[in-house]
C-alpha cells in the first residue's frame, strides 16, 4: 500500500481565517495528481468522520493546472479558544499522513 506522501509533495493544514481549517495536498505531478483524484479517497465522508462535522459543511476543491486538491471545514475550536490546541492548524493533517492508498500505477 502507499500513503499521501507516495502521492504528494506537500500535505499540510492550516488556519483559514479563524473558524475554517484548510488542507492543501500537492502532488509531485499530472501522473501522481490524477492517480490521487481517481482514488477518490480525499473526499467529504472521510473529513466528516476525523472531524467530526457534517459532510455538508467540507469543500473539496480539486485543482488540476496546480496539481491540487484544497479540503476545507470548520475549525473544531475558534482559532485561540481555550480548548484549541493547534493554534496556528499545523498540526491537523497528522491523521491523515496513516491512510492507506492504492500502489501507484
């Protein structure tokens, strides 16, 4: 099996504005870009459930002449809230980086 990191350069989230995290995934080009979109494996069920939010509340915004996919959805905590523990959203993709992905054609 292979991970994100199989697939992208860059994996990473980060704040959007005090209420919205965003994830950006980078793929290392067209090849591994559309490999990634065939998975269909970055979608809205699967931020849903790590989450914890609704399926109505994500974007995922695939951008193919950037070899891209942007996910957006809600903050769990406002940004600088006593129980946020990742100010700054860093840290968020972290689950992500254990999915297990289709081998790479």
């Amino acid at each position: 099996m292979a991970t994100l990191l199989d697939y992208c350069s860059l994996v990473r989230s980060k704040n959007a504005g005090p209420f919205t995290l965003t994830f950006d995934f980078m793929c290392h080009d067209q090849h591994t870009y559309q490999a990634l979109t065939n998975t269909g494996i970055l979608n809205r069920t699967l931020f849903a459930g790590l989450f914890n939010t609704t399926e109505n509340e994500i974007l995922v915004v695939n951008h193919p002449r950037a070899l891209a996919v942007k996910v957006s959805l809600p903050r769990p905590s406002i940004q600088g809230d006593l129980h946020d523990s990742d100010c700054y959203a860093g840290q968020q993709y972290a689950p992500l980086m254990e999915l297990q992905l289709p081998e790479l054609p």
